[in-house]
C-alpha cells in the first residue's frame, strides 16, 4: 500500500486525561513493553467532606470484562476495606495500585509491562461508604516487533511490523525515521503493516515510528529504538599517514557487545599481500567496543587494504579498512645545491579522486631577521602553494628548512607530510651579502697591495737619504805590503847599514 504519509501527533504511549468515577468510558493505547495507566478517581466535589475517611471506608476491585483471548470478566486487583490486596495470578507481578494516591481518591491501575493480550474493556467497582461506583477504561495495545530479533547485524534484512488490537479496517500506515517520513525505495519498502530494510547501516538506528490510520479515522503510533551491532564512522574508511611515520587503523564497533549480552568477543586483523595472508591478532575484550591496528611506521609497501573482523557471539562482522601513504619525491637526489630547479612532488597511494594538496613552509633554517623578512617577501608566490607539485626556480639559502605537503578532502585535513631542504654549502649564520670565497680573495688583494706599498717606500725612502761619511767617498784604494814583503825590506835595510 502506497500512501502520501502526513505527521500527527504520536500516540502509542499514555493518553492524556482520567476517567471519574461515574463518567463515560475512557480509551487508553501503550505499546507493548511499556507501562499503561488506567485512569479512575474521585473528585473531591462528588466526595465532598467524607474525603478524609476514605482510608477505613473504601474498597476497590479492578475486573477484566473482556478482551482479545479472555471473554469472561475475571479479577485483576483487589483492594479490601481492611487493606489485604488481591491480584489475579496470571498478572500478580505487573498490576498495582499507589497507596497515596488511593487516600486522595485516585485507584488508576498501573501495569508494567503491557503484554499484547492485556488488551480489553477494564472495570473499577469502587465502594465508597454505601456508594457504589465505576469507572470503565479500554485498553488498546499496539505493537512492534523485529524480525531477526535484537541485535541487529548491518547489511542483514530486516523486518518491522506493526499492528494494534483496533478492530476496524486498517486505511493506512506510514514510517518515520528520526521525525522524517520514510519512502519506499531500494532500501527501505513499506507493504501489509512491515517496513523491511534490506541492507540496514548504522545510520538506520535510532528512533523509528509507525502510524496506523483506520477506517473510523482511528490513528495511533508506536515508537521503536532500533540498534543494530556495526561498525562506528564511515562505510570504507581511509586512514592517511606519511611514509615513516606511525598509523592507526580504527576498527570501533557501534554498541559495546555486553549491551547485548553477549561476552565473547573476538577480532583479528588480516591482509592480502602477494598471495599471502598476513594476520594480526587483537586480545579478548567484552568490555571494550575498539579494537585497532598499530602500525609503528609505515611505508610504501605497507599501503593497501586491511580487512578488521570482530566475533560476536555466533555472528562475525568485518570492516575494510584503505591505508593511503603519503610521500614527497624530490626532482635532485643527494644534496641540492644553491642556483639549481627543484621540483618536489607530493603524491598518495590509493587516492580516492577528491584529495587536494597544498605546500607551505613550516620554517626557515635562517637565523637573521632581514632574511627572513626577505624569505617571505620572495617566497610569496609558492609559500602556500595548492597542488601536488611544488616548484623553486633558483634555489637559495632562504629555501633551507622544513616543506610540508597537507592532504585535503571535503571533511578537512586528511593526513600531511614534511620532507627537509638542506642546500650544500650553505651558511645560514653569516650575512647574507657576503660569501667564503668572496672573503678570501678580498684579503688576499689587500695584502699583496700593502706590500706593494711598502716596498716602493722603502725603495723611495732610501734615495733620498744624503751619504753618513762623506770622506769615503773620495778614498783611493792602496795595496797594503803583506807580510813577507815587510821582512824583506827590513833585511835590505840591515845590509844597507853594515856596509
């Protein structure tokens, strides 16, 4: 039955209002597994001053005079003047009566929880003093039921239905999830008082009504909290990290299994590599709902899919996780040096088609303000550079540090990598204007210049400069006699005297 569904207001709980004694009858509709109240006072006009005595004067008895699977009128709760209560085997843990309320006149029938074939005509025979009266309340039942019983396992069939203990034509019903009407579509088909959901996800938990509309314009609803046992966060995850770094792969299941009752829990990890099936295994944990994989540093060979499969009782449910690695390949292996085209290119294992990229320098290796304000001034144009490649035309000193490639998608940053810029020969602690070698030879032309200087004044100096003995320079040389030549003379003159 396909009908345009409209919103009303939600029955399927407790109606507004109470029957007096005396008054016409009242209709009541509780879902099934709820509690209900059978309305039934005295006001305190009919009552008027004898109130105070009702305590020692009063006796009531709740019957059942008919219903769906009892059609004799049987006793469900009986209160005594002398205050000895008796209730009906079949009912005795789930019907009661307030004793403070019943002093203030009040003998509504609470029971909890309902049950399908509570559903019936109620009577409340209330003896006041001499006065005898009575309230008559229907109560009608509407219920809900799944179909595989709970917990529900995501991407297995389910079946809701719904129906009331009305007896008129059922004219129409609709669903709504979370507030919203529910179409019939490849998931979700609504036909004979059943939704059926074909491949539930955790997204279809929470809160679901149906609403019955008969043909005495009659309209109920019922509200029901589905939980279904998956996996927490999106359908096929990707975790992204960079190459060298450490991940963590989430394998975190909606509800914790113990909600369910159930304890024993098991999860492991696997992945296909080569033709070989790698496992992890994960301990034990009823009490936990989070069962990850730790990868201490990844690399290229580690990206790829991993399947996480989690245990619960006799049912094994599994997750793929993707592992996307980021690296950055530079266009110069080994050091780069100052002057040369660099290209860095950031790219991704296992991309998913709406990954973006930006490149920004995180710091500066320089330690000078004014190059660094000179850095930022130059570096304007691929500072915060969008896309995969990131380019330096003529690399220079200012270029040393820390690049970072972010990888972004619709719901934000994804995952980053940082690659280091070391430029061979780089001295990033002297000024930027002056250079090793520029130094060198500057003071080796200022030391053959100040010699050249000294020479030619000391060459200057000593022209100039008038002789200190003058008299020398007129000397004549003379042979000085040797020493034999003296002797001989000496004898020639002894001859010459003895003759």
């Amino acid at each position: 039955m396909k009908v345009a569904c409209e919103v009303t207001a939600a029955a399927g709980h407790i109606l507004p209002g109470a029957a007096e004694v005396g008054s016409r009858k009242q209709k009541v509709w509780a879902r099934a597994g709820s509690s209900a109240m059978l309305p039934c006072y005295l006001s305190h006009r009919k009552m008027g001053k004898s109130w105070k005595q009702l305590p020692d004067k009063t006796s009531v008895l709740w019957k059942r005079l008919g219903g769906s699977t009892h059609q004799e009128p049987h006793a469900v709760l009986e209160v005594e003047v002398s205050g000895l209560r008796k209730t009906a085997l079949p009912m005795r843990p789930r019907v009661s009566l307030q004793d403070s309320a019943l002093r203030n006149g009040n003998f509504s029938l609470r029971i909890s929880p309902v049950r399908s074939e509570d559903a019936g005509l109620y009577e409340a025979r209330v003896v006041h003093n001499t006065k005898v009266q009575s309230c008559h309340v229907e109560l009608g039942v509407i219920t809900v039921t799944l179909s595989p019983p709970s917990p529900v396992v995501e991407n297995e069939p389910l079946l809701l239905r719904c129906n009331s203990s009305h007896r008129a034509s059922l004219v129409e019903m609709c669903w709504f999830h979370s507030g919203s009407p529910v179409p019939t579509s490849r998931t979700f088909c609504s036909s004979h008082g059943a939704l059926s959901i074909f491949r539930p996800a955790t997204s279809d938990a929470g809160s679901w009504r149906c609403q019955l509309r008969y043909s005495d314009n009659e309209t109920i609803s019922a509200m029901y909290n589905l939980q279904i046992l998956g996996f927490d966060g999106p359908t096929s995850p990707v975790v992204y990290a960079a190459a060298g770094s450490a991940a963590d792969l989430p394998c975190t299941l909606s509800y914790l299994p113990s909600a369910f009752g159930i304890n024993a829990v098991t999860a492991h990890w696997s992945r296909l590599v080569g033709g070989h099936l790698q496992d992890w295994g994960i301990s034990h944990n009823s009490s936990s709902r989070s069962f990850p994989l730790h990868l201490p540093a990844v690399g290229l060979g580690d990206a790829g899919q991993y399947r996480c499969a989690v245990s619960v009782g006799s049912r094994t449910i599994s997750r793929d996780v993707t592992l996307a690695v980021v690296t950055v390949t530079p266009s110069i292996q080994g050091p780069v040096s100052e002057g040369s085209h660099l290209l860095l290119l950031c790219s991704l294992t296992h991309p998913q088609g709406h990954e973006r990229f930006q490149w920004k320098q995180l710091n500066s290796a320089s330690t000078n303000s004014k190059l660094a304000r000179a850095a930022s001034h130059n570096l304007g144009r691929y500072r915060f550079q969008m896309g995969p490649t990131l380019e330096i035309p003529h690399v220079s000193q200012k270029d040393t540090g820390t690049w970072e490639c972010s990888v972004y998608g619709p719901e934000g940053r994804l995952g980053a990598v940082e690659y280091g810029l070391q430029i061979t020969g780089a001295q990033v602690s002297s000024p930027p204007t002056i250079f090793s070698g520029q130094v060198t030879f500057g003071l080796t032309l200022t030391f053959f210049l100040l010699l050249t200087v000294c020479v030619l004044a000391l060459a200057l100096q000593k022209r100039a400069r008038p002789p200190a003995f003058p008299a020398l320079d007129g000397m004549i040389a003379i042979t000085v006699p040797g020493k034999k030549e003296v002797e001989e003379n000496q004898k020639e003159k002894i001859q010459q005297t003895e003759c």
